[in-house]
C-alpha cells in the first residue's frame, strides 16, 4: 500500500500508471498492471472499429476486476471517432480517461457524470491551465525524454512548476524505468509515475520480441527526437527511425516496424514480467528512500 492523491482518485495500491502505448498495449499488459497494484492503460487508436475496442475491454475484464484506464486522442483528424470510444469506454465502466491533444471540455462532463476520472496529457503550461480549467482531474506531465510525443522541459523543472503553478495532481512522464527515478519523481512532488518504455519489454507487452532486443540494447544516446514520422515531435529509437524516415506511407505496417522508446532505455536492461518489473521498482524506490533520509 502506498497512498497519495491519485492511488485515493483511483482506489489503486501503488502510484503506477502503465502508460498508454500505440501497438503496444494490450489486453494482457494491461491487466497484468492493473492486478499488480498499478492502474493498467491503452490507447483506443489501437483499435479500427469499435466492435474491435469492446471486445478489447471484454478482454481486460476477464482477466482482471481491477480499475483500469483507457487513452483516447481528441482530434478528429487523427481519431475521428473519438466520442463514440468514449461512450463505449463509460459505458463499460473505464474508470479513467486520459486525453491527448484538444481541450476534454465535453469529455470531462461525460466522464464525471458517468463517475470515471479524466487525466490530461500536458508537455507545458499553457495547455496546462486550459486542462486543468476544463476541470481535469490531474495533470500527466510529459516531459523530455518521454517515449512517444514528448514535450521539451526537463521533468526536473516541468514537474515542480506545473505543481506550483496549478493546484491539481502531478503525474510524472519520462524516462521513468527504475525505482531510483521514480523516487526522484516524487521527490519533485509527483503524486503517481507514468511508465511506457520500461513496459515494452515485459513479458506481456504486445512488442515483437525484436522490438524488445533492442529497447534492452539501446542507450539514451540511441534516441532521436524528430517530427519527421508523424508531424509531431516524438523520441524514437535511432535504428528504426534511419530506416523508416524516408518512406512514405502512413499505413500500419509503417507503424509497426517504426519504434518508439524514450530516455529510460538507460535502465532496461532485460525483459520480465509486468509484476517482477513493479516489485523491484518498489522495492528500489524504498530502499533509495530510506538510504536519503537525513540521519
Ligand atoms: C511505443 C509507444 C507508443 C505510445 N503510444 C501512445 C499513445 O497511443 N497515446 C498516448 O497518449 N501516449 C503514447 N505514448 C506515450 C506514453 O503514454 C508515455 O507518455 C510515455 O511512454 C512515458 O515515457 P517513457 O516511455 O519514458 O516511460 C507512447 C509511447 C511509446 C513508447
């Protein structure tokens, strides 16, 4: 057990959100963080219909009675059916909705008169006021270095100042593979971490096992921040990222063979199961903690 503001929100024993990830995030990985304490998470961009996203949710639902989250991207552009997710998302009892892009006005009436929380992606303060405005439950603050589109604050500054500058819960995104940084994390007045990289090499991860060698091979070094692949800045890893720049074409072959990882590749170092990846994050975080405190 260990509570702050958002495991209380969510009613979940550790303050982990295994991030939402494209082609990544499935229904055992979702579960498996959600039954080891966290609170498990995808993205519906996952899926191309929404017979195929309430099948996902039956899915989860069989294999875990815990709360989970789901991602929806509020652009119509990218995801034109954004509000038909989400009503089958409420509808099947999400207990959180984490938005990306646009402002979840509309969304946060929806969830909260169906009793689900919202959570909102934010790499800076603007967007920031204008999510928390809308009434967003807490704010995910994405921070250089995070896998998937990244903002360009150093979490070192961007955490500390959206806490003190906006009086909602902090959720810390970026580089977070470790116990060691999770406490930092925290230090710097984060109420939950929010971790993608680290769960691409899990057992239970929905990454090809290629995927997963080299996320455990790369180094921070490896990572290229680019808009060149989806017109958005986003961290991808160098190998695949040479490979596919070049090739026009926005189909889903493009996308599976084109990989994502953040800073915290540093910190990966082979690939476990979702549970031994959380234990020994909290076994880290507490032994760090107690090595800290001032004699
Ligand atoms: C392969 C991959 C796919 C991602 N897909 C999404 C997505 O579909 N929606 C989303 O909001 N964030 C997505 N993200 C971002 C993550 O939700 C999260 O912000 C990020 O992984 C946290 O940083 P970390 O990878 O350094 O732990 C993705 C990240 C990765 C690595």
């Amino acid at each position: 057990m260990f509570q702050t503001a958002v495991t209380k929100m969510l009613n979940i024993k550790l303050p982990i959100i295994g991030a939402p990830m494209f082609l990544v995030s499935y229904p055992e990985l979702v579960a498996a963080v959600s039954e080891a304490g966290g609170l498990g998470t995808f993205p519906t961009m996952n899926y191309r219909s929404i017979p195929e996203l309430k099948d996902a949710l039956f899915k989860i639902k069989s294999k875990t009675q815990k709360p989970i989250g789901v991602n929806i991207v509020l652009y119509k552009e990218h995801n034109p059916n954004w509000s038909e997710q989400l009503k089958v998302c409420l509808d099947n009892k999400v207990n959180c909705i984490i938005t990306s892009m646009g402002i979840p006005r509309s969304v946060i009436k929806e969830a909260k008169s169906a009793g689900a929380k919202v959570f909102c992606d934010v790499i800076d303060i603007k967007y920031a006021k204008l999510t928390a405005k809308a009434g967003a439950d807490a704010l995910i603050a994405v921070s250089a270095g995070a896998g998937g589109h990244a903002g360009k604050i150093s979490p070192f500054s961007l955490i500390p100042y959206l806490k003190d500058e906006i009086n909602i819960p902090v959720i810390a995104a970026g580089s977070i593979s470790s116990g060691r940084q999770m406490a930092a994390a925290m230090a710097l007045g984060a109420e939950a971490v929010y971790i993608g990289t680290r769960f691409i090499a899990s057992c239970e991860s929905g990454a090809s096992e290629e995927y997963k060698q080299a996320i455990i091979k790369a180094m921070p070094e490896d990572i290229i921040y680019s808009k060149e692949i989806s017109g958005v800045y986003a961290n991808w890893l160098k190998e695949s990222f040479d490979k596919y720049k070049n090739i026009e074409t926005t189909d889903l072959k493009k996308w599976k063979d084109i990989w994502s990882a953040g800073h915290g590749v540093g910190q990966i170092k082979n690939i476990l199961s979702v549970k031994k990846i959380m234990d020994d994050i909290i076994q880290e975080y507490k032994d760090v903690t107690q090595k800290m405190k001032m004699e």
